[in-house]
C-alpha cells in the first residue's frame, strides 16, 4: 500500500500515519520528494480493514498494490479449474454451449426446444424457472413447475439443467433440480444469496453486473469460494453503456482478462450481451476466438411469441447454422464442441 | 404502441401482425409511407406482454408510447405524497436530514454520533447493522446487535432510525428495530426482497442502483406499492461513470425528474454520491436548491477510524456547519430543515 | 511515481528498471514485500516521458503520483482566478449569467432575446454563429453574418458576446466579434484549436468534453494556460451515461472538486446538460448553491420554431423567474447576479 | 415520426400542430387512445430540420421514424463497398491487417518495424507523424519528417501507408505522403476537418469517438460521403466506459451491427481497444470472427521505449504469432489474410 501525502504534510502528521500503520503490524518505508511525501507500507493485506487513511485530511490517496482477492487469482491457484459435471468437464479442451429459452414456458416448448439444441450440439439445456422482471407486471416465471418441466425434458435428452436461482430461500429447491446453478447479473451483489450457493455441491455460474467491474466481479466469485465451493464459472453478459443500439455492450475483453488474473473457467452470453438475435452467431463466434470456455445463448421455437426476451433468441435453424461455424472456429484452437463430452 | 416496419414488409407480414393486435385487443391505425409502413396500435397496456414483435424478422422497432409504470406516476397520482413517521413529515415543507455513521460499530460510537447529529439538526439517526460489503474480507456489520444500539439511541436522543434491510428473511427483524427500512442501490432489483418489504408498514426509502435508469428505478418502486405500501421515497445516491474522481457521480438532475414524473418524495445522498467528505457540503446545498425533500449523510466522530467509507464521513462540527447553510438555502424555498419537526 | 513488479521478477529484470530511472534522473526506493517488489521512483516529472514501463513484461503497474498539469493547479497558483472582460469579473463574488439563443437565426430574434435577457438580469449574450451538428443536414449556423448580428446586439444593449469558434481558421475572426471564445464540448481534446485560441488576448470558455474525465479536462487547460492564455473559465455541461431521460448527465460535483484542484472558474451550462427546458431552473439553483462562478443558459422567444435546442431553451417568462430565484440563492452565499458588473 | 402528446392537450393545441406539419408538407394520421393521442406525420425527412416540436409544453415525445443518414446506409446502398488501394481492395475477401508503431519515432524505429510487420504478413503500414496528446508535455510527433520516414519505408517495402490527420490545415499535406488518411476518435465529430477530407481522393478511416453512438458515428461518416469522398471505412476501436482494467471497451459487437446497417467497410483496432498487449491477439482473433474487414495494430520494436502507447504494442515476434492464428481463423470465413493483395 503507498500512501501519498498532501504537500506540506506536517512531521507529526506523518508520524500518526508512521505509527497507525507499525501497530498494524506493517513496515514502513518513507520517500521524502520535492513535492510530495510518500509512505509505503508492507504487511498482511488482512489488516488493510479497519484503516480509512483517506479519510485524514492530509493524505491525498492511497494506492493498494495487492489486489484484494486471493482464491480466484491464478497467482494462488496456476492451472486451470476444470469443472465436471458428470462427464462434462468445463474449463477444458471441450467448449461447451448451453442452449435453451429464456423462460421454461410449457411442456410443449420445453421439451421440443430441447430436443431442437441438443441435435445441434447443446451440451446444457438452460430455461428460467424463477424471473427476475424489470416491471412487476411482465411474466415472472413458473416457478417450481418450471423446474420440474426441466428435470423432465434432462430425463428426456440427457442434457443436464442450468438456471436461475433469485431467491435464498430457494437455493435448496432449485439445487435439487438443476446441476449448474446460475446468479444473475442483478444478484452479482447479492452477497448473502452468493453466501447460500456456496454451501450446495453445484457448480455456479456468476454473471456479470450491469455495472460490475472486473474487479469486484472477482470479489464476487471470492464470496463463493471463500464460502466453500471451488466450482465456479464466471459469464460474461454485457455492459451497460451509452450505446443503446445494443441491449448491452459484450466485453469480450473479460474473457482473455479473466484468463490472465484467474484460474476460472468463462462462459458468454452473446444474447444478452447484444439483445438483438441478428448479432448473437458473431459474437458467438467471436467468443469462442477470444477464448471462452463456453457460451449461453437463448433459442425458442416461437421467438415472437416468447414470454420474454424474444428478440434476442434464435430459431432452431438459426442455432443450428452457427453450431456448425462455432465447430470450425474451435478447431483453429484444437478445441471441440460438437463431441458434446457425454455423448 | 407504434411498431414500425422494415422496407418491403409484405401484405401478408403485415396482416399477421394486425391478426394478433386485433386478438390482444387493441385497435389498428395503419399508415404507410413512402419509405416505411407504420402500425399504431392502442388498447391495454397489460396485454402487451407476451406480444414480443421484435422478434418478427420484418419489424424494425415496437415504439412503446405509455409508460410501463402507473402507481409511481403523477398522472395516476397528481398531488404530492407526504410520507409520515411520527411527528415527521417527509415530502412536505420540512426537510429532513438523516445523519450517522456508515456502520453501527460500538455503543460509544452511535451514541456520541447520535446526540452529535440531532444537536446539529438531524431529524433521524442513520447507521447501517448488515453491511453489503464488496469483498468478503471486510466488516459485514455488527447485524442484530447493531440493531439494538440503534434503538437504544433512539430512545436516548428521539431520533427514528433508517437502516438497510439486504437480506429478506431479515426484513420483519430489521422492521421491528427500525422507523425506515432501506432499499440499498445493490438491491434496487432483488425483487423479492422489494415484495418482502412492501408487506411491511414501514416506510421505504430506495436507492437508485448505480447503473439503474430512471425508467427501471420508477419499475422497482411500482413493485413496492404493488405490493401494498405506499409509502416509498426515492434516493438519488449517484451512478457509475467513467469519472473516477468522485466515487459515483452524484445524478441531481433526477430530483426535478422524479419530481415531475412521479408522487413520491425525493432524498439525496451526497456521501455515497462523491465519495469524499470535502465534495459533500456543496452537493447536499446544491441537493436542497434542486428542490430535495431529504439529505442521507455519513456522519462518524473518527472518520479515519471508522469501519467503512472513512473517506466520505463528516466530522460532527463540520456536518454542523453544513447545516446551518442548509438552513439558509430551504428558505430560500419556504422550506426549513432545522425546525425538525418533532421537536 | 511507483512501479509494482509482477511476482516473480528476476533480479537483472529489477536492475534493468533502476538503470533506465537512474540514467533519468530518477531517485530510487526499492521495497521487496512478501508478495511484491515495489519502486519507487522521486524525479523531474518531465522526465517520465519517454518512459512506458508498463511495456515490460514484469511490470504489473506504474502509479504516477504527481499530477500530470500545473499550471491549472491550486497548489501552483493558490489564489482564484478572476477574468476581467471590461468592468465584469468572472469569479469573484459577482455571479455571471450569460443568455440567448443556440444559434443565431435572425436579427430580429437575436435582438429580441438581448433585450430579454439583459432585462431579465443577464450579464453576457451568448449566440452561436458556427454550429457543430451530428447531421451534415442540419442547421449549421449563420457564420459570419451571425457574428455581425452578435455585435450588433452588444452594441444596442451592452451585454459582452460569447460563442463559440469550432474551426481553427476563424480563431481571429471570431476573437475580432466575441468577448470571450467558447471551445464547445466536441473540441474539448483538438489541442491544435486549443493552440490557437492560446494566442488570442481573449478569455475562453472550455466546455467539458462528453467523455473527458477531469483529469483530461484540466489537461486541456493546461493547453491554453501553456500557449500563454491564463484567462480559462471551465464549463460544466454533462457527461454521456446510460441514462437517457436527460440528454446529458450534469455532473454538478466537478464545481466543488475544481474549486479545489484549481483556482480557475467554473460555469455550468443546465441547458445542455439536461436538454429538457423543465429541468434548467431547477439544476440551475443547485448550480449556484454548488459553488458555480456563473452560467450559461438557452433562452429562446420561440423554442418550438428554433433551428436547434428548442426542446432545452427557456422562454424569456421563464428565465426571468429563475433569475430571481437564483439572486435569492446567491445571496446565501454572499453572492449576487442581478447587480450585473457592469450598470 | 411520431409525435406523443401529453394527457390533456387541446384540441386547439392538437391543431396547433397539425397545421405546422401539414404546412411542412407532412401527411398526418391522428389516433386518439384512451391516454394519450398520438400524431403520426408522413413526409420528406429534410423538412424536419426547423421543427422542434418537442419545445411545445403539450407534446411529451417526438420518436423518428426514419434513419437520419442516407448516403452509409444499406438500405440506400445494399451491395458492399469495396475499397481499392493500388492492388489491395478492402471490404471483400481479403482481410487486411495495418501494423507499425504508434508514432513514428525515427528512420531506423519505422524501417526495422516496417520490414517486420511486412515479413509478417500485414499489409498496410500505420504510424503517427501527429499526434494528439492529452498533455501539452508529452510527445507530439516528428509532423512532417514523420511523414517523409513513411514514405521513405513504403518505398521500401511497398507497403501503403496510413495516418492520422489531425489539423485541417495539414489534409494536403498528410494526403500527399499518405494512402489511406485517418480520422482520430477524437476528431469523429471535427465537422470541418471530416469536410476538408471528404475533398480529398484519398480514403478515409474514420474512428469511433469514445463515447460516440452508432447513429452518430454513421453521422459522421455521412459528412465524408455527402462530401463527395464515397471510400470510409469505419474502425472500431473501443468506448469509454467505467471499466478501466482496460483502456477502452472495445464493442465488437459494431461489426455485425455496421454490416448490417451499412455498406462500408469495418476495420477493428484491438490496441487502442484494449491498451494492453496482452489482450491485443485474443480480441484480434474475435474481430475477424465477428465479420471486421480488417485489422490496426500497433507494434514496435521495444515497446519499453516507445515514446507512445508502448503498454499496447506488439513486439515483432508476438506480432508474427498473432497473424498465423488470424489466417487459420480467416479461412474459417473464407477469407485470407497472408496472401495480401499484392504480393
């Protein structure tokens, strides 16, 4: 930590910040400039809480040389976590798609989307059962009912479930039926829902905040893993930003970032991340380019109908053509994603 | 609902869509032009759900003309509603400050902070008991515990309290200790926690989240009266920028917003809202001359001491003297802020 | 200026850096941490072009400590800077309103306007003969005719002129018509126009740029003040945010932050800044109340008939009422507007 | 357009209106909802310069209808622009890749990295003569020796060369060195400076402004079209946003969206778009994946020297890597990238 003084710092103003910091256990080192006084402090980043320097009326910043998580930084943990899901593995050589409608609507729609994306190569199903819905008027789900509609088109396909859960009072509930649970870009912060996922065996999928940086994405996850469970994948979903053409603004930029700073696998929700079905295969397609370890893209059979988010999901044929392409580019980087891993 | 569509929609696209506007009920205004064929629609605005036409290839855009909120709404509501607590009136001529530490951290802490605020003019005691914390290292807050010394001050100065409820199954806790329960900007969308709190009697106040527009903040007070309580007022507590001078950047164009759209009463946060104690006294003045019904404003006696947020805490005499300038602006408005109300 | 070190720096890559900060003068502090070796580097700051260590591979970060400008700085020139244009001082206790039309359209409308603003208690006229527009198809300002008609208007009422000068051809041009040159916010960063208006003997107003950070925009400054203009006002009118309700989100908190990073003055422009004409009065009152040293406001007699900004201009009724309430205000703080300077 | 007005408006009100458009020449289309009425207005886009219908306090919105740019448009233009550059053409099959430094520093810095970026396979040569720099201290650029280092190293190495022009006075100048003339983010909306290049017969690229939208950079390039100068190519190179691991987000998601709305070409600048090396071939990778016509990147041959950007550039070797992986990726697509077009 360096903390840079305001010019004419007095010396027992110096000495207060001098002594503080020694009784934290850190040492000290002092640069005396022409213009400004700098004290670096070295010690246990634990004992950083509990000292506001800033708020001194002679300290002008201070700058925080550690970064501030520890379990999901690849420098405490070098390789790669490789996340199984019966003989899935994400994070792997094997580039997975999870495919399916925003919201589980019907028996009906379910099972023939289902159906529709594992012939296409989908590895996951994904379908909302719980919806978190910016108006308290538009369609919120059909709760368990939809969860029960997933574990049944599972039964049906062999394509094992991801979706949401909004609530805390049911992470039990939706980790009975569902094997990768997902957090949702409002609930990043949620951190006593990240608390409660953290104690399931399932996997998680953490979507990124609206408004998250890269920094505080990271110390979401932490929540997760510091709660005791590894088994996180971080999803990169767009933005938001000035530019409204998009539903979002898709930071693939995360997705080589994550890969440098973490040891976590990264999905990409190109639907999302765009809002518009005309730009999900490339940006699909730049995704898989970029690295990611996987992708999360609506389709509906009826996208006009849909209950929600119809416009950025794609038809089944539509889904199909850009599997095929995804396929191709995963090549270039000796990686696959029609061999599906359990097939 | 005006749905414009692309050059070369043919008849039949635009009979199918006729078709089902004519199914939902709504009346059709058909108009083509030279470049673009235009479909006006009117009818309910509760049987657009479940109509998502974008998703049609030959729909350029859907042009929502009826605001997606209604309770919130001046037009539904037109005179101002005025929230009261006790003797307390929030949304009429009295302007109330809300003063005290980030965090409830010991009972010497609240208590000197409390008599220090209410001497000053503060009409309630603010002091938060479960923090939502960015990393998982730092102080979560002192929870029940922290509730009860914030009833204790309560008893001792006569200041009702406002604190933050994040965790929902906590809501009928935190109601019972505290006179406001408060929405955090993390939780602006955890819907079901706004459907929680709205089944209180408590009076609510709502951050606006950092990247939340004022379409989206409008939608999640709609929940809460929605959801039976009328009695929620806004607060503007600034937006995730590119500036990162200020922590957020303190957004006082929606009080007059907010004012003119909706019924509700208007509360500025200047702490949270610059991130630095020195920006704080002239954005709650210019907070006040915008016509806010409210400050909310970080107090603590050893800011370079305190648990969390240090930087942006006044000291006890300098939040005296903001007052006192405050005092002079609200008059300039036929409004007074150091009679308090209660007293 | 402190250099972080990737974990895991070798000993020659160590040496490499302190040989290159050597040979520039720098003097050097090493501090090997547990986790990270840290340098810390005391210097000439202009010197440190030249040096991009962040290039290297083993360079985690740099942290620059001084700021990059000085002449714009409060620690180099503590004492405000008051502009003289004739009798009027712009930043000091009098308080500067400057009014009129977007662009000058006619010379019955620019005369019209004059009058009204000057009646109403403004201090300058401003007018835009040179008009920026998005579209080539749009109104572009009626040149030099519009500056003639300008002066003409200065001469029949007294009030000094400012507009803008977007091309750096007509800088003497427009310094030949205007008291003071505006660079609009699109020309906040073309620092070859900043080069020029340096050379003129005349005050300059430089807006804030839509995505300039404050940093950016004291740099831009630092431009004028460096090419041997000390007579830079800066103008608060919004940043580009998500938020589209208003047109421009006016960030009210750099009033206070360069109030106190610098000793130049500070105006705010509520017109642009909101883009909605209900919301001037009101961001203007706070603009005042924040600390502003004046502003700069759309006054137009027919908004629905002008050739651009209707939708954000005041009609002469209106502005006169805010006139008075901002008088009031400025009184709080021992300030006036409605004396003028100059009659 | 349509046009929204408030709750209650008049009939005398609503005539007020109708009389304008139709004297406009607009066709009218009134539909009276049971909450709002709503004017629909069929006409000639020019004629709606003049109209700010949105000053009159009874209209609520004013929603275009049409586009506001006509010459980039597809609809207006639907087969691709191909741009030809001697031999090389962009915007069809081929995908070019410019590379070099970020300024032109001396004759041996831009020979050594000319010869390597060409051996590499890029086919352009890009280097800085001048440069716009947010501190008046830093590096400027060698201007006119800059530009004669360029042509010395085309004739070289028969690589065309691309540069930034940043003064209007210099379009002559920089366009008799250069082959293709940039335009800086900065300058995307320097009205006068896209006028003076539209005059000119060499190529524009013209990069996104940080916080330009896609409606204002077609804008802007409609200045260059209407100008007379048909051959723009657009170049992405990243938003300012709050996220700051990176210098910029660069918004891939402009390719798919360009090549759907426009006809010209898209160039992607991951250097500026990221301002980390490190990120530079993953996002280069996602580019050409997501449709980019080309590429701009910026290598040097020490980058810990570089008196520009040194943080973002490739060294030679990485550069090398970079291209034989695009190439792979490119004939996923069907396109080339190392056959170059004129070899």
């Amino acid at each position: 930590m360096i903390i840079v003084l305001k010019h004419g710092a007095s010396e027992a103003e110096i000495q207060e910040i001098n002594d503080r910091l020694i009784q934290e256990g850190f040492k000290i080192h002092l640069s005396e400039g022409v213009e400004k006084t700098i004290i670096g402090a070295v010690g246990d980043r634990s004992r950083l809480e509990g000292l506001d320097l800033e708020a001194l009326p002679w300290v002008e910043k201070v700058v925080p040389i550690l970064a501030p998580y520890k379990l999901v930084s690849r420098e405490f943990h070098p390789s790669d976590t490789v996340i199984k899901i019966g003989e899935r593995e994400i994070g792997g050589s094997q580039i997975h798609v999870m495919a399916g409608p925003c919201s589980v609507e019907s028996r009906t729609q379910i099972m023939e989307t289902a159906h529709a994306v594992k012939e296409a190569g989908a590895t996951f199903l994904r379908g909302g059962a719980f919806k978190p819905r910016t108006s308290p008027y538009a369609f919120q789900g059909l709760e368990e009912e939809g969860l029960k509609l997933l574990a049944e088109a599972r039964e049906e396909t062999g394509l094992p479930v991801i979706t949401e859960v909004v609530d805390l009072r049911d992470v039990e509930l939706v980790a009975s039926y569902a094997d990768i649970l997902q957090i949702g870009a409002r609930n990043m912060q949620n951190f006593n829902l990240l608390k409660e996922v953290a104690k399931t065996d399932r996997p998680i999928m953490l979507k990124r905040g609206p408004s998250a940086t890269l920094e505080e994405w990271m110390l979401a996850a932490e929540y997760i893993l510091d709660g005791g469970n590894p088994n996180v994948m971080f999803c990169e979903r767009g933005i938001r930003t000035f530019e409204n053409y998009t539903r979002n603004t898709l930071d693939l930029s995360m997705v080589p970032a994550l890969h440098t700073l973490s040891h976590l696998p990264v999905i990409v929700d190109p639907s999302h991340g765009t809002g518009r079905w005309q730009l999900v295969a490339p940006m699909a397609q730049a995704a898989i380019a970029a690295g990611a370890d996987g992708l999360i893209v609506e389709v509906h059979p009826h996208p006009e109908k849909a209950l929600s988010d119809g416009k950025q999901s794609l038809t089944p044929p539509n889904f199909q053509t850009m599997m095929s392409d995804l396929e191709r580019i995963a090549k270039v980087f000796d990686r696959s994603i029609l061999k599906g891993g359990a097939q």
